[in-house]
C-alpha cells in the first residue's frame, strides 16, 4: 500500500514555486511518490493564456524532476490533447498507477482550492483524492471556510504549510518577454529548455554569449 500524490498543473513553464510545494507535501504527508500530470489547457484558463505547447510543458516537467526518485511525469493530459477535469485525470491517473489499497492525494495551490466550488463535481473528486491545500504567497489557507457549508466532503481537505515561494508561471513568462533572467527560478533543465526552444520569446544566445566574455577574461587574469 502506498501514499501517492497526483499534481495536476498547466506549468507553463514549472517552476521552484511548484518544485518546493511537491517536496513539502511529500515530506509531510509521507508521500511515497509524486506524479506531476501537465494538462491540456485546462478549463478555467483561455487556449491564448497557455503559452507553450503541451509537449514543451511536459519536457519542462520531466527536466526539472530529473535526479528525484519519487517524481514522475505522467502523459494522460498530454495524449487526450483536450482539456480535461481533475475529476476525469484523477480515476484515469489511478488506474495507471494504482494497487488495491492505496491512498490518493491532490496536491494543489491554497489559490486554486479556494476556487474549488468552479470546479466540476468537487465532491466527487474528494471521494477520489483527498487534496492538499499547499500554501502559496498571497493566499491563506484560513480561507478556505466558505468550502464547509458547502461540500460534503470538506473534511478531505488537507491544508499543509509550506515554505512561501512567490513566483509564479506568469511572472516567469513576462521576465523573459522582458528579457530579464529567470535562471535559478526554474530548475536548471527547465531553464536550457526555454532558452534552447526560444519559449516564451527567451533570446537563445545573448546568455551564453555573455557567459563566455567573462570566461575569457579569467583566463587572461
Ligand atoms: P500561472 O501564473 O500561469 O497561472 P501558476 O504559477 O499558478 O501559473 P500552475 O501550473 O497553474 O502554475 O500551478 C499548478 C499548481 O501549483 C496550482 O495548484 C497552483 O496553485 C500551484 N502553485 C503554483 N505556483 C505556486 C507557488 N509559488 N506556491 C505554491 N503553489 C503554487
């Protein structure tokens, strides 16, 4: 019997901000493994919102968990090419997964839960997963109390403290429209993807070029 955690996200691109919150629930809840599932552009964002394809996001996944034994990527999003509910992917993601007797969890933003009433058959998916609810910069996890009245099944919440790591996909998208740097925001992989593919309108040489004039230099030193 294992613990297993699904995280369903659009990651465009995945960030620290995700890295830290799959770590933390694992760490806390026991999770023997994570399985991070990049979706098609999922309901409640625009197809324009979306920036990378699908394809690109779950390379960036399966780059920035490389080296963690209790990651792994799954592709059933990325082969339904649709958008799908998390009360669709969750059963499908189990049945790939799962043994009999497991427990299932979906982690998930404090942001993101505390818009759970907009998601389709939230009760439904709690009798499917319990979901943790990650803190994140900006949301607190005591607002979830408006979920009580209104869920059968609000007592399969789980909100988990993590460290607070403002940085968002957005945030990292606009940086590099701006030309500004988003290394060391991004695990490193994920960081030679987008500049290797020119995601996100990423320059693909001014980096490196700059790296090698200051190699130069300490040679000559
Ligand atoms: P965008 O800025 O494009 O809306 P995002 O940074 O919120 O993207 P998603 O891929 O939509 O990233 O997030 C997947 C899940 O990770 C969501 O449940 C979201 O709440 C959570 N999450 C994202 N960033 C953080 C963060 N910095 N701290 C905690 N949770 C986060």
């Amino acid at each position: 019997m294992s613990r297993i955690g699904i995280f369903g996200g659009t990651f465009d691109p995945v960030h620290q901000g995700h890295m830290v919150i799959a770590e933390q629930v694992a760490q806390a809840l026991g999770l023997d493994c994570v399985i991070f599932v990049p979706g098609g552009v999922p309901p409640h964002k625009t197809a324009s919102s979306v920036k990378a394809s699908v394809e690109d996001r779950f390379d960036m996944v399966e780059a920035a968990i490389e080296g963690n034994d209790k990651f792994f990527v799954d592709r059933v999003e990325v082969d339904a090419g649709r958008a799908m509910y998390s009360v669709e992917t969750v059963p499908l993601v189990k049945d790939r997964w799962g043994k009999g007797g497991d427990e299932w969890f979906f982690v998930s933003g404090a942001d993101e839960v505390s818009n759970l009433l907009s998601w389709k058959e939230p009760d439904s998916l709690l009798e499917e997963a319990a979901m943790v609810a990650a803190t994140r910069p900006g949301y607190d996890i005591s607002n979830l109390g408006h979920l009580e009245e209104e869920l059968d099944n609000f007592d399969r919440i789980i909100p988990v403290e993590c460290t607070r790591v403002d940085i968002s996909a957005t945030g990292i998208r606009r940086a590099l429209a701006k030309g500004e740097s988003v290394r060391y925001l991004v695990p490193e992989g994920v960081y030679e993807i987008i500049h290797d593919r020119g995601l996100y309108g990423a320059r693909k040489e001014g980096e490196k070029a700059r790296q090698e004039g200051c190699l130069n230099r300490r040679t000559e030193a």
